[in-house]
C-alpha cells in the first residue's frame, strides 16, 4: 500500500491549488480516504474526508465552502481542490487511507499561502 500526496507550493492569499493523492495496493472505491494537514507549530487536524464507494463527503468548518474533495477511480487519485485559500491554511497537508488492517499515510506536501 503506498500514498503519493502532491500538487503543493507557494499561493498569494485568495489562490487556488489542487493536491493529488496517488493510491496504490488497494482498491480505491472500497475505502475512505481522508486528507488532513498540520499547521506550523501545530498539531495535525483533520480538513476533509471522502467515502468508499458512494463519494460521500465532509470538511472541516474551516474550509467548507472554499474546498472540495473528488476520488478518480480509475486514475487510483483522490483530490483535493482548495480555493480562496488563506494564510492559515498554510501547512503540511497529508492523506491517509482507512484500511482495516491498518492506516497509512502518504508524505507530505508543503501549502505556503503568502504575499
């Protein structure tokens, strides 16, 4: 089982960036992938999550309205799609796959939102 994350970098506030998280070694429709992010001098939290299968979604109140999340299942890519993105959003943003054995996460990818 191996994550990818990627699709990070550098935005000026009000920006937008699209995050990719490449799945491997197992079937994606079957289980939930969420993606989560930890702040400079944070503890790692929780941004969005979606279901196996039926695409059901959720979001931190912190970026609901601003972030969407899409699953590719034939590409084995989940997405994260962050608009009107803001300073606080900048972190370290990782996905992670709920398998039953065990979870596993991805590396990281750094999101700098600055002027």
């Amino acid at each position: 089982v191996q994550l990818q994350a990627s699709g990070g970098g550098l935005v000026q506030p009000g920006g937008s960036l699209r995050l990719s998280c490449k799945t491997s070694g197992f079937p994606l429709d079957y289980y939930a992938i969420g993606w989560f992010r930890q702040p400079p001098g944070k503890e790692r939290e929780p941004v969005s999550c979606i279901g196996a299968g039926d695409g059901t979604t959720n979001f931190a109140d912190s970026v609901k309205g601003r972030f969407s999340i899409s699953a590719d299942s034939a590409e084995s890519t989940v997405y994260l799609q962050m608009n009107s993105l803001k300073p606080d959003d900048t972190g370290v943003y990782y996905c992670k796959a709920n398998l039953p054995s065990e979870n596993y996460w991805g590396q990281g990818t750094l999101v700098t939102v600055s002027s």
